[in-house]
C-alpha cells in the first residue's frame, strides 16, 4: 500500500459462508435471550462516569459450565457500554459482568445459542497447517483482494462496492481502519480545534466501520481489518503514544473480535511505520491475542523487511512480493520456513498507472494466483486503473480483466483437495501441486508446450490406478477432458506413466494447465 494521488503512496467476494450476521441485544442486563451459534448477542449497559469513559473498565465473563470466555465491554457514547459476545457452542450461556462503576458491576442473565442459520460454516482458523477452515471443517479458499478505504466513503460509494463484491469471486477484502486516502469528513478520533484528542474515540465513526463490516459477513465475505499504516502523516494516528495505541486497540478488539468474519491485520508495510519499532508491534500483536476471546486470524503486512511471522500472535505470513510468485518453487518456500499459511496479498496491482506497483497486465495477474496455488500458497488481488479513484483506493467499480479469470480460477480451487493444494515433489522442480495420488495439477504460465510428459511423481503410487485428464486454458476459462483414462505403471525409479498414452498434446499457447484426477 502507499498513499493515492496515484503515486503508489496514494493507491492507495462469494461463498454465502456467514449470510447475515444476526445481533441478540438484551436491553436489560437480566434478561435472557437467543442467538444463533456464531452470531452476535449484545448487552447493552446505562451509566454516568467522570473522567474519560474510553478508561473504564468492563468484561462479562460468559461461561456454559466448561467453556469460560472473557469479554471486553466497550464506550458506545452518550453513557452506553457494550458487551459482545459470539457463542462458540451451542446451549446455555451465563454472564456476569465486572467493573469498577457500580452501574456496570455484577449485571447477569443468560442467553442459550441455538443451531447456526443456514449456510453459516463459523468463523475461520488455520487448517493441516497451510490452509484455513471454518468452524464446522467447511474448507475457506482464499480468493482475496485490497480496498483500502472503501469503507470510508460516502454510503452511496459503500453501496457500490459491495453490489461489485457481491457479483465477484472475491472472499476476503482487506481494509484499512483508519483511511489511508481521501474520506468522509468523519474520524476516528474527537477533535480539538487544529488537532485531535487521542484519548477519545468517535463511537459514531466506528459504527459506520462496523455497518461495512457485517455487510460483507452478509455477503460471506471476510474483513482484514488493517489497524495501522503509515498513510495518516498529517493526523498522526499511526504515531500515538504506546499507551494511546494500546487503548485504541482494546476498543477495536472489544468492538469488533465477536464478529465471525473479522481477521486482524496489524500493519500495512509495517516496516514503513517509522514511528514504531519492532518491540512496539510485538506488544501490540501480543495485546490483540490477549484481548481476542475467540483468536481470530492475525497477520502483519510488510515493505522490504519481512516481519517474522514465526511469532506465536501470528495466525498466517501476510506477505507483498510481486516476484516471488512468478514461480510455484519461489512461492513455496515461506510455507516451509515458518509452517503456517502464506497469503501474497500484495503482488502488485493490476492497472494502467506509471509506477511498477501499479501497472499489471491482467494475465500477470493471473498468472500469479495460478503459481500460487500450484505451491499451496494464496495470493491477493488489486487494481488502480486511470480516470477512476482506483479499486484498491477506494474501491467501487472493477475495471480490469482479471477478475472472471480469477473466478474460474476459484472454482477449480473449489473442486480440488480439502483443505487446499499441497506442493507435490516440491524441490525438484516439478511444478506439481494438489494431492499426492489422487490430484495433480501443472501450471505453465508463459510457457507454451505442444504436448507435456504425463509422469507423476512414485510417491502413494503403486501401479495400476487409473486417472482423468483435463487441459485448463486458464485465461479463456474452459476445460477440455482428454478421453479416456492413464493407467499407471513404473517408468522409472521415481516416476509412474501409462506406458500406452507416454504424452498428451496441448494446444502450444500460453496460460495452460493440466489437472489430472483419480478416478
């Protein structure tokens, strides 16, 4: 990310997984009430404090007699406090709060989680170590892409984008909390004549942040909430003191952490953020897994320097690297350094512009999602074309080619390995991801083989299985099935083929694969 006046400083989806993310609020605190697993339940508190109401402290402790969860409670304005709770589980759940004013102290009742609505597979977490899944095993194939401040314009903009999000293949958006371009004269912060008072928080501004959160759970789509980025110079809200930012991000947790289709991303180019250091985004990634009773997916988005994503608050390497991806074998590598899923969010942005950054050709685009997948990695999409406020800025309208591309590509996602494409025989070149024995996929990019040497790797082989061939032309979105099936048997130390069909022909252009199923 940079900041939008198109210099790159300026640049700056559609399984029905959550469908509507319903709310239970109880009005009063004894009250019992219903909700559905997964969904919302709200309790809503009255009193009057001195001082700064963001400084009082309120948890509800939520227990089903073996599960106990901790929740912060947040400031919503005007003397009202909010408790949100998401159940993980099914039945009986009582609360009880705790706080130091005594309006808010020792309020209890209870709320009983019912069955999840239809088609709400639960919020996500990291699945066989590489991929991610929902809460009932459902898999989560990651087809992401960038709009950095699409929730800060105006509703009729809002409007727009999710009408885009909801005709496309995309599953995941990350956006920024505090906007990183031009926005609505709404802020996160009170203001105080030419400045702003870092101690209070806009209750009104994180209610329309939250209105576009739940609207695309409506969607299925999740929110990669970006909580700091260096694009805020003149209101220096990515340079507060520790304290400050450690009470901004209780209150961003508390208010948001119950909605199921929230990830956390710590930084945008982290690396870029002068004013802090890396003990600084320690502390802070450690204070959101702390304060996280549900341990949503957390990340942190680099520059040049890659963060260490080995850290233990780091649910997946979030990673901008426009190269790595040009190459299935380069791609892989991250995964095997740190063991967990690797997301190449940034890998440049499709568009017309004059800055690298911005000017992908559409099958570049491509081409990445497709190398990506092939190392059992996931890759992310963005888009800054001329004579518009960009996509990725602002979001609105897509423009480019890619983007029905990448929703053929999401369906043979779909119909592949659960929970995701592994790399297959991976340092030696093969070019091979999917399921050893029963799923093989070769990509060739740029390349444009007449015929491709049907061997497959000796490993959970043995001879005599039988297997289904299709060609994917991947930038004319079709499937051609070859007829007939390859029966295997040894060709040599290391591979298997049917000696009777050695080769299949391809057509001998670019942006070929050749998927190869048991039957």
């Amino acid at each position: 990310m940079r900041s939008l006046s198109l210099t790159r400083r300026a640049a700056t989806g559609l399984g029905l997984a959550f469908l509507a993310v319903p709310v239970a609020r109880a009005r009063q605190a004894g009250a019992g009430s219903t909700v559905p697993r997964w969904g919302v339940h709200e309790i809503t508190l009255k009193a009057t404090v001195a001082g700064n109401p963001f400084d009082v402290a309120l948890t509800a402790a939520f227990t089903n007699g073996e599960t106990t969860l901790k929740v912060r409670g947040f400031h919503d304005g005007e003397g009202t406090w909010r408790v949100r709770f998401s159940p993980p589980a099914e039945g009986v759940w009582r609360w009880r709060t705790t706080s130091p004013i005594k309006a808010l102290n020792g309020r209890s009742g209870t709320v009983t989680a019912l069955a999840p609505r239809l088609g709400d597979h639960g919020p996500l977490h990291v699945a066989d170590g590489y991929h991610f899944a929902h809460a009932d095993g459902t898999p989560f194939r990651q087809v992401g892409t960038t709009a950095y401040a699409w929730a800060q314009q105006s509703d009729a903009l809002c409007d727009q984008t999710l009408a885009t999000l909801k005709a496309s293949p995309f599953n995941k958006v990350r956006m920024c909390v505090f906007p990183n371009v031009a926005a609505e004269p709404i802020y996160p912060f009170e203001k105080t004549g030419e400045g702003w008072d870092y101690d209070r928080l806009n209750p009104v501004y994180f209610r329309r942040l939250e209105d576009r959160v739940r609207r695309l759970g409506d969607l299925g789509i999740q929110a990669d909430l970006i909580l700091f980025h260096p694009y805020d110079e003149k209101t220096g809200w990515h340079a507060m003191t520790a304290a400050r930012d450690d009470r901004y991000v209780r209150y961003l947790v508390a208010r948001f952490a119950a909605f199921s289709n929230v990830w956390w991303s710590l930084a945008n180019e982290w690396d870029l953020v002068k004013a802090k250091s890396i003990a600084d985004f320690e502390r802070l990634g450690q204070l959101v897994q702390a304060e996280d009773p549900y341990g949503r997916l957390c990340s942190i988005h680099n520059w040049r320097e890659l963060y260490d994503n080995g850290r233990a608050w780091i649910s997946h390497a979030s990673i901008q690297n426009g190269a790595a991806v040009l190459d299935d074998t380069r791609a892989e590598i991250l995964r095997s350094v740190w063991k967990k899923p690797v997301i190449y969010d940034e890998v440049r942005y499709e568009g017309d512009i004059d800055k690298r950054w911005g000017d992908l050709k559409p099958k570049g685009m491509v081409e990445r999602f497709w190398h990506g997948l092939v190392a059992g990695t996931y890759v992310g999409h963005g888009e800054i074309y001329k004579g518009d406020d960009g996509w990725t800025a602002k979001g609105g309208k897509l423009h480019g080619e890619s983007t029905p591309r990448l929703a053929f590509l999401k369906a043979v996602m779909e119909a592949g390995p659960k929970p995701g494409f592994e790399p297959i025989d991976k340092w030696w070149d093969q070019h091979l991801g999917g399921q050893l024995g029963s799923y093989y996929l070769r990509y060739f990019g740029e390349a444009a083989p007449t015929q491709w040497a049907v061997a497959l790797p000796k490993d959970d082989l043995k001879g005599g299985e039988r297997f289904r061939l299709d060609v994917l032309d991947t930038w004319n979105m079709t499937v051609t099935p070859i007829e007939g099936d390859f029966v295997m048997a040894k060709k040599d130390a290391y591979y298997l083929h049917d000696p009777n069909r050695p080769t299949v022909a391809l057509p001998g252009r670019p942006w070929m694969a050749v998927r190869v199923t048991r039957v």
